[in-house]
C-alpha cells in the first residue's frame, strides 16, 4: 500500500508539529516526486534484504518517502513562510534540472562534474557568482541523474514553473 504521510513525518504530526498546510504540501511533494522519478531510492532487493534483516520493510523507501520525510523534519521549526520557500525551491528545482538536462548530452554532465571538482577547495567566501551557478546547476544535474526525472509533469506545473521564472526575470 502507498500511503500518503511516510511513518518517518508520524511523530511531528501527533505532537502537533505539522499544520493543515504543511500537511497539503508534504503530501503534495511525496506525489509529484514519486510520479516524475524513474529511478527507485531504493531497489527492491535492497528493500527485501533490510525487510528479511530486520523484520520489517524500510520507511524511506521512495524518493518521495525520502523528500517528504526531509522537508518535514528539517523545516519543523521554521515558520510557515519558509515551509514554503524550501517546498517551493525543490518543487522549481525539480521541473529545472528537467528542463535543463533532457536534451544534453554527456559533454555538458562532464562539464559541471569537471567545473565543480575545479573549485571544491576552496571555501565559500572565495567563490563567484559563476561558482555558485555550478554548484547549483551540480545539484539539478544530481536530481535528473539519480532521480530519471521524467517528462510526467501537469500542464499546471509548468505553468508554475513558468511564470515563477518570469517573475524572477523581471
């Protein structure tokens, strides 16, 4: 059975940690993650060796799972106001490294790996702004690779994506 709030976000909703709107999103992000990831978080011998191991099966065993749980136990005590900011940024950031990915080919991924291995030693004061585009454009890279996000995406989805890249243009 694939149910809606992961056992890991359990006890943040009995002590009354989530509120309806987290609840909403967090359900939301578990959806669309599962429903754009091609690529399992964990493969089913995997989840059978750790069942047989331990008696019982994983509760992060999706990428939604593994999402979900994330947002909900690192935001648990931010406002509602950066709830969203976080719930919003992965939620951009996921249709981005599509966008961004589908059509390169591995030149582009050797690139980024390249690009960033040329600055990992530095520390974080000394990097430029360019800097920090590979660092992020590395992290899409990461989600459309280990995730395979697919092209599952609702027309209003995009639409979101695209008028809040408009907005951040203007």
């Amino acid at each position: 059975m694939n149910s809606l709030i992961n056992r890991t976000v359990m006890p943040l909703i009995n002590s009354r940690g989530i509120t309806a709107l987290r609840m909403v999103h967090l359900v939301y992000i578990k959806e669309f993650i599962d429903r754009i990831s091609t690529k399992p978080y964990l493969a089913k011998d995997e989840i059978e060796r750790l069942e047989e191991q331990f008696g019982v099966k994983p509760d992060v065993i999706s990428w939604g799972d593994y999402f979900q749980s994330e947002i909900a136990t690192t935001a648990k005590d931010l406002s509602d106001d950066e709830f969203m900011k976080i719930f919003e940024t992965l939620k951009f950031d996921m249709i981005s490294s599509y966008i961004i990915f589908q059509n390169k080919g591995t030149d582009f991924f050797e690139w980024i790996e390249n690009s960033h291995a040329d600055f990992e030693m530095k520390d974080a004061d000394q990097l430029t702004d360019e800097d920090n585009e590979i660092i992020h454009l590395r992290i899409l890279m990461n989600y459309y690779s280990e995730l395979g996000i697919a092209d599952r995406f609702f027309e209003s989805e995009l639409n979101w994506h695209s008028s809040f890249s408009e907005a951040l243009a203007v």
